[in-house]
C-alpha cells in the first residue's frame, strides 16, 4: 500500500470538497482505495486486514501540506510521434501521400522513449491523448496513454480513443501544393462526406451479416465511430472550420471534439448550442498562419462562462509539453476561474477524452495517478514534488523534501 498524510488535496471530484485540508490518499493495487480527512495509515491497514508483512512494504508519504491533485492530462499532442532531437528520422505524424487515411493507428508510431515522455512526468503530466497531425483531412486512430514505460501496449488506456479529422489550412496547403484534391475548404468538407457515406455502406452491409461479405481493413477503422464509441477528434481553428465541423458530425449523427478552437470565443453559443467540448491551445506560440492570428487565452474562460466543458492543450511539440499547467495558468490569468484552470487539465480533460473512469481525479476505484507540487502548478515557480502513476512513484524530487 502507499499511504499520502498531511496533503493539501485537490480531489477534482464530484461529491468531494472542493479542497481538503491535511488530506490524506490510499492506494492499493494501483487503485485509490480511499481518501479523505480524519483517518490514519493504520485505520486503513485495519479496515483492508493488512498483515505484518505486508506493511513492511508499504510506503507512506508525509506531504508536508503540498498540493496533492490528480496526475495532469494533455487532451491532445504529438507527443512520441513528432520526436525531440530526431528530426525527419523521428517525424511519422502525418502521413502526406494520402488525405484519406483512417486505419492508421497512433500506437504503431508513438515511441515512448521519446524525451518528452520524461519531461512530462517530471511535470506531473501522467496521461496523454496522442495521435497523427492535421495534414490530411482523415489522419487516423487516437490512443489515451499513461506517460511512463517502454512498451506502449502496457501504457494504453484507451485505444482507439478518437478519430483525427482536419479542416482549414493545413490539409489545403499540404495537398494543394502537390496539385491534388484537397485545395479548397470545399474538397475538405466533401471528401469526408464521401468517406463517412462510404463507411456507413461498409457498416450496413457488414450488419447484414452474409457470408460473402469481405471485411476492409480501411472501413473497419470507422465501425467505432460510426457506433458513437470514440468521437471524431476535428483540427478547427476559424470560425468557419468549426462550422463546417459541427454541420457534418450532426449530418452523420458523430459525436466530436473541437480541438484547438482558436476562435471558439467568437461563437461562444454556437458552440454550446452543438453540445461538442473544446479542447484549446496551443495559446502558447506564435500566430504562425493566418488561421490562428486571433489565438488567445481569453478564449478558455469564455467557453467556460458559456457552459462548455473545456480543457486545454499544448499540442506538443509546438508548445513544450512541460508548460501545460502554465497554459492553464495564463488561461486563469485572461478570465478563466483558478480552479476551472486546474480541472481543464486534470478532470476536464478526462471526461473529454472518454476515460474518466479511470483517470482526472482522485476516487476510490480510479487509477492511482497522483501529483505532488509544492504550490499552485499553473504558477510558474511551482516545483513538482513527486509523479505517482499507477500507484507507483515514478518521479521524485530529490530537493523537494518529501519524507518518504
């Protein structure tokens, strides 16, 4: 068992206090068993029988009153497909010979030996959405990991998690420059149109059930779609591209999610009218083409104040995945309430990615992802103490004073 005492606890948690003072966490077989305040090491190992041997293995951690909240989440990057320090050799993110590409999955390219992945812990960060880029207007499959291991089979929470769709800018210019369809936000829309008719035939014939029918490796990647089991995953940054979006996912009954949304906070109701959540960012970097140039941290806090769950993101590497919780910092500092900055990267983020079962916030019966900080993270100075994925340590200070 590992045992936090004396925390200042962030649950994130429906039916929980907002914060509990000198809080403690339970974990057990990677699971939180309990948490709350008034209870002790051994009234647990009381209540769950605990012999004398097996409390010699535990572990028990004085917080010292520092912020103990959920393992933080990024609801979408290229973390491990677009490699530090690798350069071309390290890119496989996009797949640019081809705007149509659904069957490719996230798992086969994500190299959890990338550098980032390090970083991320140290950060607190202990899950990730990851996937292809925006280059082609069906990227392929999403996978939900946690961000310490070496093989990705064994960190997979949820795979597939979301298909990757672009509209805009970026599937124009890469295949418009090669003189082929798409070159116009009028291609982009049509030949996702064609694609999921296509893919709803697919799926009515497979229904019928008849011998001679011949499964499609290329369709069979729509079928959890198209069943409302993952959302389409939309690269929208114009007003216009999250539209387009929106029209299309309710013409084919798809739920989605609107990820960079850079001008969310120009159609606020719209938006919430839709149901769809935002994922926004990067608001860290530059207003590099002119789909992003009303890019700003205001647009978080106004898509709260209208009812639409949010979250926030780096989209790693164009922001560094170490400065997610400063995002949400300066998300707070443009209007966004400080502790909606905390849930848009830690339960927010869950609920949006569909595994809120088992990650976002610190539950008995969820996952023991825990974060440890010796203040607010999305305060700059803020250090973090201690990464627990799992119910296991995997990061630890070594000048953060925790007494373990």
């Amino acid at each position: 068992m590992l045992f936090i005492a004396n925390g200042t606890v962030y649950p994130m948690a429906a039916g929980l206090p907002e914060k509990l003072e000198n809080g403690c966490v339970a974990v057990e077989d990677g699971k939180i068993v309990r948490i709350g305040c008034g209870f002790s090491y051994e009234d647990v190992c009381r209540e769950r029988e605990r012999t004398k041997e097996e409390r010699q293995k535990d572990i028990y951690i004085d917080a010292g009153g520092n912020w103990v909240l959920p393992g933080i989440i990024e609801a979408h990057c290229h973390m491990g497909i677009t490699e530090e320090k690798k350069g071309k050799e390290g890119d496989d993110c996009n797949e640019t010979v081809d705007p149509i590409t659904p069957q490719l999955r996230a798992i086969d390219a994500i190299n959890s030996m990338d550098a980032a992945f390090d970083d991320a812990v140290r950060a607190g960060i202990t899950s990730a959405m990851i996937g292809p880029g925006s280059s082609n207007v069906v990227g392929g499959q999403f996978a939900f990991v946690k961000t310490k291991g070496r093989r990705i089979d064994d960190l997979v929470v949820l795979a597939p998690a979301a298909m990757k769709v672009a509209f805009g800018e970026n599937p124009k210019v890469n295949y418009g420059g090669q003189e082929k369809s798409p070159s116009t936000r009028m291609a982009i829309a049509a030949m996702l149109r064609e694609e999921l008719t296509k893919a709803a035939a697919y799926r009515k014939e497979k229904e019928k059930g008849r011998e001679d029918f011949k499964a499609d490796f290329h369709y069979e990647a729509w079928l959890s779609v198209l069943e409302g089991k993952i959302p389409l995953k939309a690269h929208v940054h114009r007003v216009d591209d999250i539209f387009t979006a929106i029209r299309i996912a309710r013409e084919f009954g798809l739920s989605m999610t609107l990820d960079h949304c850079s001008e969310g906070h120009l159609i606020a109701d719209e938006i919430r009218e839709s149901g769809f959540p935002a994922i926004v960012g990067p608001d860290l970097a530059s207003r590099s083409k002119i789909e992003v140039q009303n890019v700003a941290f205001k647009t978080a806090g106004i898509l709260h104040a209208h009812g639409i769950l949010t979250a926030i993101t780096t989209d790693h590497p164009v922001s560094i995945i170490t400065s997610l919780p400063v995002c949400a910092g300066f998300a707070v500092k443009a209007g966004l309430p400080l502790m909606e900055g905390l849930r848009a990267i830690t339960v927010n983020a869950a609920r949006i990615c569909n595994v809120d079962s088992r990650v976002g916030s610190l539950e008995e019966g969820k996952d023991a992802d825990i974060a440890i900080f010796d203040g607010n993270p999305m305060e700059v100075f803020t250090n973090t103490l201690m990464t627990i994925i799992n119910g296991e340590i995997v990061y630890q200070n070594e000048r953060g004073g925790l007494v373990v």
